[in-house]
C-alpha cells in the first residue's frame, strides 16, 4: 500500500476532477496527492479487512502505523467478518463475470 | 547540463514537501539513477517513483480549477516524463500492467512536457501484444490502446483497436449492452481511441466529437467504476484531445491547402501531432509572416538535429508545389546519401499528392538544362553545374531553392562552391517571387548570415530553437591506471621486468555545480611498464594497451542499449576501431547479411569491412564507393548495425539513428607534424546531436573520450556549445584564401597569365567565379561591368565578414580577374567559366579537347556503341596522364602499403586499370589483377576502393565531361554526322560497359554487378526485344530477378523502385477517395469476382517479399513489381483498406478504396 499509494491517488484524482461539476469537490480532488505529500490533517490512511467470522483475528491493524507517517489519529480500520466469506467472494466473482465463460478471466 | 538535471526547473517542479526528497536530493539522486542505468549497477528509488506520481498529479490537476500555475504544471510533466523514463529502464522487475501504466504515465509527461516525439519512443519499448491479441484483463486492454494512441502509431493502432471493437462486439452478442457492465470502461476507451485516430488522419471534427463522447462515458460509468486503469486512460485522452487537435496537421496548416495537411497525415511516415516549434514557426511567431506566405521570400531554419528541421522544410516544399503553379523546387544537399535519403522521404509524401520527385545524378555536363519535375534534388556541385551552363533556364524553372545544411558554406573543401552559388542565386532573385530556404543545424542567430539573406530591408523569416525531444546527457570518458592492483612479470632471459597495472574506465555526468561519476568493474585495458638498467619503469609502448584498444570495451558495452556512432579522426584508424570492435563481439548478427554480401561482391571477401559486417560492425568515410556508404546507412536505419565508425563525413547532416554517440580524438598529426583538427565545432555539434534521435529514443548519451589526460571539469566544454556559439566563416574569409588573391594581385602587375596559374584552392575558386559572374550577367543581357561583378560580390557572405580593407582587396583581385576576362577571346572565356573548373585547369581541359579533335580527324572510325572501346580511344595514355595531373584530382596511382609517403607509388598501369573497370570486370579481379604488388589483401582492396571512389567516379567523369561537350559543339558545329557518346562519363562513373547498365544505375540501381548482370539479360532477351527496359522488367515477377539475376534484397529493392511505372497514381488515387484498380499476376486459383481480399507479403521470403492477394480461398495472386512500391507504401501508411478483387478487359484486378 504504501509503494503504491502515490500512483492510485494519482490516478484517481485525474478520474475524480472529471466526473464532478463541484468546483469544490473537484479541487478537493485535485489537491489529494499534494495534501499526502504534506501529511495535512485531512490525509490519512484507511484499511478494510473482510474475513470469516471464525476466523482468530488478533492485530491485525497493529502494523499499519508503522509503515505511514501519520498521527495516530491519521488512521482508520473496519474489520468485517462474515459467516461464510469464501461463497461471498465467489458469487461476487460470479456477477462480475457474469456472461464472460467464452473468455479466460483475468 | 542535460535539462533533466535542472535544479531551478526542480525546484520549480517539486517544491519542498515532508513526504519527498528535496529538490538537491532529487538531483543527485537523479544523476546518480542515470549513471548507475548506463552502468546496469540498479534499481530506481522508490522516492523517486513516488515523486513522479506527485508530479503528474500536480502536472494534470485541471487548469480551471487554478490549483497550480500553467509553468509550474509543465515543469511537473516534464520532471515525471524523466523520472518514470528511467524506472522504465531500471532492472526493476515491474509486471506488464505496472510497465504500460509507468509507459503511459511518461508519456503524458513527455507530451505535456513539450516533448511530444518522446511518446512515440517509449512505445517502442512497452510491452504490446502482437495479433492476434488474445483478449486480457480490462485495464491492460486500455493501457495497451492508450500507449499506442500517444505514441500516435497509426499502423500500429488500427489492428489493435479494430480487434477489441470485435472482441467487444462478440461479448455483447453474449451479455447484452456492455456500457451496462464493468466493460464500459475498457470499450469507452476503444471506441474513443479509434474516432481520436480517425480525427489526426482524416481531420473530421465529427470523429473527434464521437471520441469526446466514447472518453467521457469511459470515466464516467459507475458500472465500470473499479476498472480504474480504462478510467485513467480514458481521462488522459479526453484531457489531450484539445491538445492534439491544436498540434494536428488538420489544425496548424493552412486550411486552404488540405492537400498538405493530407501529405502530412498520410504520407509516409504519417506526421499525426507537428512538435512545438514546427508549431511556433509556422505560425509566424516574432510578429515575422508564416513562412507559408509566398511572399515570405528569403527562409532561414535553424534547428538542432532531432527538433524537425527536414519535415518542416517538406511542409515548406510541398506547400509550395500544393499552392501554386508557378515553379519548381530545387533542393540541395551536401552529399549523394543525403540526396538520396531526402528524397525518399520526400518522394513519400508527395506520392499522395501525386505528384513525381526527380534525384539528379553527378556533375557532368551532359545535362545542361534543369530538370522540369516538381521538385528535384541534387547536389550544390550540380546546382553550380546548372547555374553555369544556363542560369536563364535555372531560374525559369525552379520558383524555390531549399538549400539543406547551409553551414557548409564554411567548408574548407567545398564551401566556396555552395556560397558563391547561393549568392548568385540570390543577386538575380532580389526582384523576383523566388524563394530561398536556409537550413542548418549549426547556423544559430548569426547577425551576419541574417545580413547576407536579406534582400534589401527585406530580413529573412528566420527561427531558431534550441529544442530537442530526446534529453542528451553529455559524459566525459576517462581511464586511470589502478596501480594498487599491479602485478610483476619477472626478467626472463634478456627481457626485462615488466609491470603489469590494469586501467579501469570511468563515465563522468556533469550535473550543473558538480559530476557524478561510476567506473567499469572490469579492466577496460592495461598498461605495461618496463623496468630499465636505470631502475627506472618508463611506460612500455608497445605492449600497453592503446588508447583505441581501451575504447572497445566502452563501446560494446553501450551497444547493449542501442545503435553506436564512433566519430574517429582518420579514415585508417575509423577502419582500425571497427575491426577491434568487430573482434570484441563474439556472435555474427545475421541481419546485416545484405551489407556483408553487397561489401563481398563490390569491395572482395578480403576487403575490411567484408569481414566485419556479418558482426553488425562497420565503418563509414568518404572514401567508400557511395552505394556501399549508401547501404551502410540503410543498414543503420533499418537497425541492421550494432556499431559504425566513422570519419567526420557521416555527421555532416545523413539523418542516422544512434542511441550512443562517442568522439575519440578529435585530431590527428599530419605528415609534416601539424595538428589538423579533423573535426571542427560545427562537425562536433553534429555529432552531438546524432545522440538520441527523436520519436526512437527519449535519451541520447554523448561520449567524448579523453583517454590522454585525467579528468578536469573542462573537459565538457566542448560539449555545451550550442549552433549560437558556432560562427560561419566564409572560406574566402581565411587568411589562406587572402594571401592567395594578394599574390594574385602581385603577380599580375608581372604577367599576364596570372590568372591561369594556381594559388590557394579558394582564391582559385573566387577568380573562376568573377569569370563567371561576368559570363552569367553576359547570358542574361544584363550590363557587364566591374561595378555590376562587384555588386554581386557584395551579396555574398564572404562581404558581409570582411573589413573594409579586406574587402578593397576582394575588389581588386576581381577587377583583375574581371580584365583578364575582357582580354581572352569570347569563346573561349565562355567555355572556361562556364567549365566549373579552376582557370587553370579549364585552360588544360580546352588543350586536351584540341588534341582529341586531331586524333579524331574529319572521320570517327571507331564504333560509338562501344563504350570500352571509346574510353580506350578518348582517354589515350597521354590524355589520362594530363587528367590525372590536373590540381583537383587528389589520388595520381598507389602505395604499396597504407603507410607509406604519399609520392611512392607503386608502378601500375591506369589505363588498364580503368579499361577493365568500364568493361565490367569484377572488383576482386581488378584488385588481383592490377595490384598485386600491393602484399596486403585488405589494403589492396581498400586502395582500390578509394581509388575508384575519388577517381574513376568523381575526377574522370567530370573532366572528360567538360571536354566531350566542347569537342561535340565543335564536331557539331562543323557538320559531323557523329558526336562522341554524352553517356561516356557515365560509363566510367558507374564502371558499367553498356547503355542499358547506365540507364539502370541512373535509375536507382546501386550494384555495378546488378546493372551489369540485367543488361547482359537485357540484350539477348528473345521475347519482345524493342519493349522498353523497364517495362521488360516489370513484366516479371521478384523470384525471376532473384534467379536470372541472382539478385540479392537490396537489388530487388533497387529493381522495383526502377521497373515502378512512372506517374503511377494508386497512393494519391486511393488516398483521394477513390477507387483504384491494380492489375495482379493470377496463381493458379480461380477468382471469384467481388470476393474481398487481404494483401499479404509472400511468407518465408526475405524483405521485399512479393506482395500476395489473399482471399478466404488461399493466395490468388501477387502485385505486380510495377506496382510494387505504390501499393507497398499504401500499406505501410496503416490506413484501413478495402481490397476487392475483380476483372477487366486486361485480366485479373484488384480494387482498393479506403474503409468507411
């Protein structure tokens, strides 16, 4: 995540500036790789995790500290546990792919 | 310092933020990134890459919105061009999406960056599918399409783009509507690409409307939204798509004039996006008229190489011949390869014009009237051939003189020849429409040479960049003796001691304020030290590696990353490198097979460059035969060659591709123990910028070694000048070419025949040329007097450098020369200066022609069909001696080793020689022949070829030219019924022994042998002798050349552009709109009329393959050779063709039209 960071916000603030006629909202998206760069307040970095809801989860957050340079209060964590993940990844996949059997999927 | 190492456009670009290195640190950490790439020594930083994402999000946040000021967001896009550049060369491991997604990233940056030819360069290296381009995952589908769309690869694009519509057509027949799906993206992304290409080659603002449209639903589709990569693509080409439309042809050209918007777009090579000061000059920046005026009369271009100088020179050109009726264009190029090569690719694009381009042959008089094509090319030898046979009938027929590498005036050599025709050129066009365009890479902002073009206040429309797309690093290479690790030989009976300590290479990048340097791991040489009675360890000469043997291991490792240019200062030691080079490489690199055979049957097996072109090494001077120097620089261009050494003469203006250039020493001693400075700073800019050539590399590295001292700083000086630092000094303006006049001046207070003696080789030429001038005001009834030669001497450039002291002088020797014209009887000073030739010679060539006449008498008795037999007549053994010893001729015999002085000549019989040469015989055979008493088989060869190069092709045929015209005027003049054959210069010129040989080698043929070889052929053919050479050609097919003439590819390229049918219109036709039928010779298949068809190069053949019409059913013919080229262009452009097959009353066609 950290490697990659700079280039996703990037890329994702060149798509965001063109889909909204909120001036606001559009510079807001403008200024995201300058206010990481800066570790401005309002950046910050956040982690989903989704497993199985036997799964023994134990820190899993504990790390995320230490690889961005962040206030404490910079970061933020969902944990989701489901009761069967597997078939929920599977049936995701299924509808994204959905009608695609004549090709090799990614 | 390379631009990229900026620390103002650094810090310009960066600023100072907790979470990036500062802008010092980028730097070193920059130079130090370029220097560890060249060395292969590592992996790119990842603050480097992180800086770059930054970047390109400042670089592309949206103008309106005001976030970052326009010069600070074009130094970003520059910044993170650079640096995603170099993680696109690092060794890091990046999967394939990672590469397109950093490719497409730097190219944006380069675009932005105003660096518009390093997109298409970085496409070369991205990894893209080849057809049949199996279906992949969405985004990588996307960054494949954008790569190629920014690198503007139309042939390239089409393929790819029409296989994923069908791919996506095929899953919509399967899904239903895929806007509705997470393909939305990834098919907004095709469908736009293909309307954004569609807009750059076809100009409709409809298709660039549609691909607004495509663009916008592919970032905007919340179905797709997780396809982030399509959506990225899809927002950089919406993003560009008003930048393209304002560098597209259909925009920067004048609207009026669509034909040459259309050259540009669908010429050849397809010109999509003009580069920012192809865009400044034409749109008449500086408050100066566009160029594009008519009434802009005096042009003057000054652009490095690599800033497209040659395509704005063809917008100039064929706007001309586009936009008005009243003449041609005549341009000029210093050598026959540039010719050539200008014209191929101007021939290209005026193909879609339809219209013809005409490359004039060598400088005899045979021809005296101009061509009367639309545009032809030649050389400034022949420009002055022209001027001075009919100069009425010159500026009749050209309306425009497009004169290329100008700097040239100041050419020891030759200078002299190109600016006294210049300037004529320009005295009797002050009062007309006719236009002068200037070219050069080297001229700068010169105030002097502005003043020698300006016509009365009339300035010339000038522009000057200093722009360049590829970055150049310049480095210094240096070697240093590691004598920590020097190991001792121990005496050995009566040798000595000796000590052994490697050298290890260095490269030092000068970075601004200081220089990064990295060092070879390996021994790049060693340097062996001998111990004396005297307990002392001088340097042992002959068993230390020389400064040359310590340059192969630079050179082969930059070959690893591209084309390499060596500039050495000496011919021998351009042959010596290239062998070394040649012996360091321990593979044969089979594509530079055409080279080595060609090298094999026209220079011998023993012959030096034979021998090392099957390693892809070879080298390039003056001295090769021009179609060997010509196939050399083909085999460069097509990548054929790892490695050329060369002499300074192939930097001055062929447009090679090299990634690497390296200049040795810049100098050598001469004979008499003078340092003569073989090249110059002109030359060495040159040099310069063959480094990194523009749409190919986005780098170039510029090398200069400095083995002989140890690094200082100043060693880069020499790299830093830009054409502003260069001046252009006339020749007549050396001290050499003064004195000359001056003892001119004295000698004819004394004599009278001071004008027929020699002085300096430019006074020489200046006196030939008042005669002239006197003679061209004479043929154009204009009042001749010394006021009137003065004041085209004061159009000069040579006036405009001089003191007025100086300049008295220049007055005086002409006012001298201009009597001694008054005094010679009228025919005979006619024929002198119109000769082209010093006086003195001219007076000699007018002695050899009285004695030919006696020896003719009032009957000819010989057969004039005969070539061999005429030239053994004409050039008896006194008249060849005469011409041999004439002042210009450079090369009287022989030696019998490369060494020896120059007067030992060894004793060889020359008319044999050349006898032989004319009847065709074989160059191995000549070589064994007549040399044998030169022992070494290489330098025979190599003697031989240099003789022939400077002799027989360029010195006889231009004398003997000169003397058959005044002899047939004179046989004409008193009613022979015979005149000697005109083509005789031409049969010593090629060594060719027949009419039917002259014809092909005038017509493109470049082999000796190939010529020879068809019109033996061509002689005894049974069926349809009378038909003309090259419809007997044409009607057969490219197997039968390769059999009956054992032809290799080169000459099959050579054969079809000869057997093409002149004034075919199938690229302009189809282009146009039309449908065009080509004939095709049937295979055995049936043809179903109306089938449609793919035409298909013939498989497993090498190139030029047959061209095969390909239906559903199988290959059901081929194109014919006559149509050959027409229709091998037209494939080549990438347009989308439709193919039908038909047939008429002449047999089986095709049809081909452009796809809807």
């Amino acid at each position: 995540m950290k490697s990659r960071s700079l280039s996703y916000l990037s890329r994702f603030s060149l798509i965001a500036q063109q889909i909204t006629d909120d001036e606001a909202l559009a510079r807001f998206y403008g200024e995201l790789a300058e206010r990481w760069v800066d570790r401005d307040p309002t950046a910050g970095v956040g982690v989903s995790v989704g497993t199985d809801s036997d799964a023994r989860i134990s820190g899993c957050f504990d790390r995320v500290t230490s690889y961005f340079e962040f206030e404490l209060d910079q970061h933020q964590a969902q944990l989701h546990l489901m009761a069967d993940f597997s078939e929920l990844a599977d049936s995701a996949r299924d509808e994204i792919w959905k009608g695609c059997g004549s090709w090799t999927e990614p | 310092m390379d631009r990229a190492l900026d620390p103002d456009l650094l810090h310009a670009a960066v600023g100072v933020h907790e979470q990036l290195p500062d802008p010092d640190t980028l730097r070193q950490l920059l130079a130090d990134t370029e220097v560890n790439l060249f060395l292969q020594q590592g992996d790119i930083d990842e603050a480097l890459l992180d800086t770059a994402w930054y970047l390109q999000a400042v670089a592309t946040a949206r103008p309106d919105l005001q976030i970052y000021d326009l010069p600070r967001q074009r130094h970003a896009h520059q910044v993170s061009g650079h640096i995603f550049d170099l993680a696109l060369q690092s060794t890091d491991d990046f999967s394939t999406t990672e590469r397109l997604r950093l490719t497409l990233a730097a190219q944006v940056g380069y675009l932005g960056g105003d660096l518009t030819p390093n997109a298409a360069a970085l496409a070369r290296r991205a990894p893209l599918p080849d057809p049949p381009f199996d279906w992949s995952e969405p985004g990588q589908m996307s960054l494949e399409a954008g790569v190629l769309v920014l690198a503007l690869d139309r042939a390239a694009t089409y393929p790819l783009l029409d296989a994923r519509r069908d791919q996506l057509a095929d899953l919509e027949s399967e899904i239903g509507d895929v806007t509705q799906t997470p393909y939305a993206a990834v098919d907004g992304v095709v469908r736009g690409a293909r309307e954004l290409i569609n807009y750059l080659t076809y100009g409709s603002r409809e298709a660039l409307q549609e691909a607004r449209q495509h663009l916008t639903r592919a970032v905007d589709t919340p179905t797709a939204a997780s396809d982030v990569d399509s959506r990225w693509v899809a927002a950089h080409l919406l993003r560009l798509s008003d930048e393209l439309q304002d560098t597209s042809a259909w925009s920067a050209l004048p609207p009026d004039l669509p034909n040459l918007s259309r050259a540009m777009t669908l010429g050849d090579p397809p010109v999509l996006s003009l580069w920012p000061p192809q865009l400044s000059f034409l749109a008449g920046a500086d408050g100066q008229p566009s160029p594009l005026d008519p009434r802009a009369r005096r042009l003057m271009l000054s652009f490095p190489t690599s800033a497209g100088k040659t395509l704005l020179a063809q917008i100039l050109i064929l706007a001309h011949v586009a936009s008005s009726d009243v003449g041609n264009v005549c341009v000029v190029a210093p050598t026959h390869s540039l010719c050539r090569e200008l014209a191929n690719s101007l021939n290209r694009r005026l193909r879609t014009l339809g219209r013809e381009l005409h490359i004039e042959g060598p400088v005899w008089f045979e021809q005296t009237k101009p061509p009367s094509d639309r545009v032809t090319v030649m050389t400034p030898e022949r420009l002055a051939g022209l001027l001075r046979s009919d100069p009425a009938a010159l500026l009749h027929e050209y309306s425009m003189f497009v004169i290329d590498e100008a700097h040239l005036v100041a050419a020891p050599a030759r200078g002299w020849r190109l600016e006294e025709t210049l300037s004529l050129i320009h005295h009797l066009t002050v009062d007309t429409d006719h236009r002068i365009l200037v070219l050069s890479a080297a001229l700068g902002n010169q105030s002097h040479v502005i003043q020698w073009m300006t016509v009365d206040d009339e300035k010339p429309v000038k522009h000057h960049t200093n722009w360049r797309g590829p970055r150049r690093l310049n480095a210094v290479y240096t070697d240093k003796a590691n004598f920590g690790e020097a190991t001792d030989e121990p005496p050995r009976g009566n040798r000595r001691a000796r000590r052994h300590v490697p050298m290890y290479g260095k490269i030092h990048l000068h970075t601004g304020d200081n220089t990064v340097a990295g060092e070879f791991i390996e021994p790049v040489g060693t340097l062996v030290l001998r111990h004396t009675k005297e307990d002392k360890w001088p340097r042992d000469k002959t068993e230390s590696s020389t400064e040359r043997e310590r340059l192969v291991p630079l050179i082969a490792h930059v070959a690893q990353f591209g084309a390499v240019l060596v500039v050495q200062p000496t011919r021998v030691e351009a042959q010596r490198l290239a062998q070394e080079v040649a012996d360091a490489f321990d593979d044969e690199d089979s594509v530079a097979r055409n080279l080595t055979d060609l090298a094999r049957s026209r220079l011998t097996e023993a012959h030096p460059l034979t021998q090392i072109a099957p390693k892809g090494v070879a080298f390039h001077h003056a001295a090769l035969p021009v179609d060997i120097q010509a196939e050399i620089e083909d085999a460069v261009r097509a990548g054929h060659i790892r490695v050329l050494v060369a002499t300074s003469t192939l930097i001055e203006g062929v447009n090679l591709p090299f990634k690497t250039v390296i200049v040795g020493r810049r100098g050598y001693t001469d004979s008499a123990g003078e340092q003569i400075e073989s090249i110059d700073p002109a030359g060495l800019l040159n040099a310069v910028g063959r480094a990194g050539r523009a749409g190919r590399e986005t780098e170039g590295w510029m090398i200069l070694a400095e083995q002989s001292a140890a690094y200082n700083d100043h060693m880069f000086d020499p790299l830093q000048r830009t054409g502003n630092d260069l001046e252009i000094r006339s020749t007549v303006t050396a001290e050499s070419a003064l004195a000359g006049l001056s003892e001119f001046e004295d000698l004819a207070r004394t004599t009278q025949d001071a004008i027929f003696r020699h002085y300096d080789a430019v006074a020489d030429g200046f006196l030939s040329f008042v005669w002239f001038i006197a003679q061209a005001l004479e043929d154009l009834e204009r009042a001749v007097s010394i006021d009137e030669i003065v004041a085209v001497i004061e159009r000069t450039l040579a006036w405009q450098q001089l003191d007025p002291h100086q300049r008295q002088g220049l007055v005086r020797a002409a006012a001298t020369a201009y009597e001694a014209f008054e005094a010679q009887p009228r025919d005979q000073r006619e024929r002198w200066s119109r000769s082209g030739a010093s006086l003195p010679t001219a007076r000699t060539l007018d002695t050899v022609a009285e004695q030919l006449l006696g020896r003719l008498g009032p009957d000819l008795t010989i057969d004039l069909e005969d070539l061999p037999a005429v030239v053994g007549f004409v050039l008896d053994d006194e008249t060849l001696t005469m011409l041999l010893e004439l002042e210009e001729n450079t090369r009287r015999g022989f030696k019998p080793y490369r060494s020896a002085p120059r007067d030992n000549l060894i004793d060889v019989d020359l008319r044999a020689l050349l006898l032989d040469w004319v009847a065709g015989v074989e160059i191995q055979e000549l070589a064994d022949q007549h040399l044998a008493a030169i022992p070494d088989d290489g330098y025979r060869s190599e003697a031989l070829a240099e003789f022939s190069a400077s002799v027989f092709e360029h010195h006889l045929p231009w004398t003997l030219g000169v003397v058959l015209q005044w002899v047939n005027t004179r046989l004409d003049a008193t009613g022979s019924a015979h005149l000697l054959p005109e083509h005789l210069p031409a049969a010593i010129h090629y060594g060719v022994s027949t009419k039917t040989a002259i014809d092909l080698m005038r017509g493109g043929i470049r082999s000796r042998r190939l010529a020879n070889a068809v019109a033996i052929h061509a002689a005894s053919r049974t069926s349809d002798p009378e038909s003309p050479l090259r419809d007997w050609l044409g009607s057969q097919t490219i197997t039968d050349w390769r059999e009956l003439f054992e032809a290799s590819p080169t000459e099959v390229a050579d054969l079809l552009s000869f057997a093409r049918t002149p004034g075919a219109q199938v690229v302009s036709s189809v282009l146009e709109g039309s449908d065009h039928e080509v004939p095709i010779d049937m295979s055995d298949h049936s043809i179903d009329t109306a089938e449609t068809a793919a035409l298909e190069p013939q498989p497993g053949v090498p190139d030029p393959a047959p061209i095969q019409v390909v239906t559903p059913a199988g290959v059901i013919g081929t194109i014919r050779p006559a149509d050959h080229d027409e229709v091998s262009q037209l494939l080549s452009i990438g347009v989308q063709l439709n193919i039908v097959v038909a047939t008429s009353t002449t047999g089986p066609t095709i049809t081909i039209s452009l796809a809807p």
